[in-house]
C-alpha cells in the first residue's frame, strides 16, 4: 500500500490510521511548495483535482478521499479494533464521527486558508474571517461538548476519526484560533498526540 500525502494536511490523518494499523505501507511525501518535486506532477496525473491523499491498494487500486481511506484500512486491520464491526449501531456512529470531521470541522476551519484567496480588500478579508471563525468555533466548541468524559471520540477506544479530528484541530494554530477556552479539546489533543503511533507521524513529517 502507497499514500502519498502533504505533511500536516488533512492526508497526515490517514498517514497516523496507517500507521496505527500495524500495516505495510511506504508514504511518500508531496511538497506542493517544490516546484522540482516530480511528486507534484504525479499527483496531478493521479487525481486530477490536485488534491491529496491519494492511497494506492496493493492491487492497483487508487482511493483519493479520507473517509474511504480512512475506512479501507481499518478494515485491513484485521485485530485492530480501529472501526466496530459491520452492521452495527457502534459502527455508524464511528462513521458519523468521521462525516463530523470531514463535512464540518475540516471545512469550518479548513476554509480560513482561503481568506486571503476572496479579496484583496482587507476590510472584505475581515468580514469574510469573522464569519467563518464563527463557524469553526461553533464545531469547536460542539466538539469540545462531545469530548466530556471521554478520553477519544468514542469513549476509550481511538478511531480513524480521532486521527482526522486531531490534524484538523491542530491547524488553529495557524490560523489564530485559540484552544484554550475548550479545555476537553486540549486535553485530548496531548492524549492523541502521546500516542505513539501519532509521534511516529508527526517525527516523520517532520512536524515536531
């Protein structure tokens, strides 16, 4: 199995589920900021949104989109306990977590990148930031609600959507959000990133 992944994008989710599962797998870096990066021009060819992760099968199989990936290999592995089994009430709502992630919090705080992309008006920029910092911070602190008690998204047992939630959330640190007022969501944060499947990610990222 392949993943080709940006280093501290949404793609570092599916690098640490990887990881976790104890699966083979080669993960081969994207600098989208090196123009001579011939990995650049690949994935272009791959996916022709440009955008990342792409994941390769062992039979060929290409996924371009986290929750079918995320999905995949926790269905790989096998002993792993990353998703509940098939069928069940615990299995849709560890899917649920990862819909959460992917169509809400990684688009609430995701789409503050793009703030500058809008206007070249500072005073439109400041509007559109105000309006989309609403949105983020109301995921947040849905989020931060969820997280009473609980030591991952579903209780004690860490989930594909942990991974995602954890990537996503650690972007506010780019974009002037701070996490303190939720203190579950900090806590959690250090809890995820004590793991040692997650270090192993972020080291290798070069993110720590």
């Amino acid at each position: 199995m392949k993943l080709y992944y940006s280093a501290g994008s949404c793609s570092t989710s599916c690098h640490i589920t990887l990881e976790e599962s104890g699966l083979k797998y080669e993960a081969v870096e994207v600098d989208f900021d090196n123009a001579t990066d011939p990995n650049v021009a690949l994935v272009g060819k791959l996916n022709p949104l440009g955008t990342l992760p792409i994941f390769i099968t062992d039979d060929g199989k290409q996924l371009d989109q986290n929750i079918a990936i995320q999905t995949y290999i926790a269905d790989k592995a096998v002993g792993k306990n990353l998703l509940p089994s098939v069928g069940t009430i615990e299995r849709a709502q560890a899917m649920n977590w990862l819909s959460f992630v992917c169509s809400d919090l990684h688009k609430g705080i995701g789409a503050l990148f793009g703030v500058s992309y809008i206007s070249e008006d500072k005073a439109v920029q400041q509007q559109v930031r105000s309006f989309l910092v609403g949105r983020a911070t109301e995921c947040i602190a849905y989020l931060d609600a969820k997280l009473a008690g609980k030591e991952y998204l579903m209780g004690s047992t860490f989930i594909p959507a942990d991974a995602y939630a954890f990537v996503v959330l650690g972007w506010t640190k780019y974009l002037d959000i701070p996490l303190a007022p939720y203190k579950n969501i900090e806590a959690y944060m250090a809890r995820v990133a004590s793991r040692p499947a997650v270090a192993a990610v972020l080291k290798a990222e070069g993110l720590v």
